[in-house]
C-alpha cells in the first residue's frame, strides 16, 4: 500500500497534535495550500522544515477566493496523490477540513486588507484577496504555527498576508519561499499543465524578457521606458496580452518613479486562456 502523509479534518484534531507537540518543546510550522501539489509546494516544506520540528500542510480548496467566471468546482482534488507526495517530504501532518468545518453555518466575517490588495490581482480579481486574508487567518488561529511559509510566486498575496499578519498582532514569523522555476526558467505553477507544446515555447520567454528588464532598471533606464519595453517584448514573443508589468516598491507595492530601495516588478501575460503570473527582485 502506498504510504501517505497523515491527515485530520477538525480543528480540534489540528489543535490536539499542536498541543501535544508543544508540550514536547517543539516548533511548529504551516504551509498552507489548496492541493493539487507540485514541485513548488515541496520546496516550501523543505524549506520551513529547516526550521521547525514539526511541519503542517494544510489542503483546502477555498471558496470565498474564486471570483464570478472561476470555476471552483473545476479546481483539481487531488487529496491521495497530494498526501503520497508529502510522505516523501518533512511533512508530519495534513489538515484537511472540509467547507462546513471552516465555514460553518452563521460565519459572517471578513478580513479586508486595503491599500497593498487594491491594484494588480485585487482590481483584476474582485474580493480575491479577502478571501485570501480570511483563510489565511482562520488556518494560522486555528494552528497557532511559530512559522508560515507562502512563496514569493504569488508575491501581491505573501505581501498582502505579512500586512494583515503585522496589523493584527498574530503571532507568527510570515517566512518568503523562494519562487522555484523550470529548467527554461517559466514559474512553477498548475497552470503550466494546461499550455500546449508551442504555448509552452513561448511560455520559458517570460522570465527571459523579464531579466532584461531588471537589467535596464539597474542600468538606470526610466522605469516607465523599462515596462513599455517588456511589455511590447512579450508581445511580440507571442503573448496574446498583458495585464501588467509594474516596478513597484517590495514592501509596499507601490509604483515607483524611480529606484530607491529594494523594489519588485510584478508581471503578468496571457497565452490562449492560460493567465501567467511572474516576478523579480530588482536591486537585490
């Protein structure tokens, strides 16, 4: 029989493990996901593993962060071939709730993080980041971790969670995982599956046009010069839009005029109906 990672599906349960665990004197850390793994997700439990004893991961596959036009009923379910991969890795327990255990009948409440969540992905996704913030919470009280790990691939998310985490006074260090690429250099992400062999081409010119624009920003090319220039490249690589490039502050997201501190640019291009999302440090 193929081994599998442990799971629980209560809170109560989480908390009992938790609980036990401290008594021991251990630390605890929180890698929160939705499932359907990757290689991505993996580096994210080796990573906290280097700090913590004992490391969750948490599958839940979110409602209230699916806009109108997404499909969470399409969202891929992938509990059994998710928990074979976590008994390969630090893992030492799987929170898995289902929709009425995290939103029980009654709940009302919402976290809402202005400012950081309303440019980008929040005005491209209404309510997304609410969503985000509001499970993010409940999974961080309900384990109580010392560490939570996010990857910086969704960089508008893990700055949107360090904000709320400072603002709210809970107490966990918000660790940064490293973004993991492909051997082309595209992101590591579940979308990847869904281009085709010549999408997928065009795909690994992402990152590649992306550098040459953390190149000219360091250079000192006017930054607004620097994010005509990659998005025309894009273009022409054979992207069939562009959402956005931004160079924005790395704290706090906003647009920059020009550089003065560590700084971000934030990107995302369309090929066919596949919405790709990237980003590099600039002056790091």
């Amino acid at each position: 029989m193929t081994d599998l990672c442990p799971a629980v599906r209560t809170v109560a349960d989480l908390r009992a493990h938790v609980k036990a665990w401290r008594a021991d004197g251990l630390k605890v850390g929180l890698v929160p996901t939705m499932g359907a793994l990757h290689h991505g997700h993996l580096s994210l439990v080796e990573a906290i593993a280097e700090k913590v004893d004992r490391v969750v991961v948490s599958i839940f596959v979110n409602p209230t962060q699916f806009g109108e036009g997404e499909d969470f009923d399409a969202y891929p379910r992938t509990e059994e071939t998710d928990r074979t991969k976590l008994a390969g890795t630090p893992a030492s327990l799987v929170f898995a709730p289902n929709g009425a255990e995290m939103y029980p009948a009654g709940f009302a409440s919402n976290i809402s993080v202005s400012g950081i969540s309303d440019r980008f992905e929040g005005a491209a996704r209404p309510g997304h980041f609410d969503g985000v913030a509001t499970v993010v919470t409940k999974l961080l009280l309900q384990c109580l971790p010392d560490v939570a790990i996010f990857g910086e691939k969704d960089y508008q998310q893990l700055a949107v969670i360090r904000r709320f985490a400072t603002d709210l006074d809970i107490p966990v260090e918000i660790m940064a995982g490293t973004l993991i690429r492909e051997n082309d250099g595209l992101a590591a992400s579940s979308r990847n599956a869904y281009l085709n062999p010549q999408e997928r081409e065009i795909a690994g010119q992402f990152n590649v046009i992306l550098k040459q624009l953390v190149s000219d920003a360091e250079k000192g090319m006017a930054l607004r010069k620097t994010e005509a220039k990659a998005t025309d490249a894009l273009l022409a690589a054979g992207f069939k839009a562009v959402d956005y490039v931004s160079i924005v502050d790395a704290d706090t997201l906003e647009p920059l005029e020009t550089l003065s501190g560590p700084a971000r640019v934030l990107a995302v291009a369309r090929i066919g109906s596949v919405r790709l999302l990237d980003n590099m440090a600039i002056g790091a």
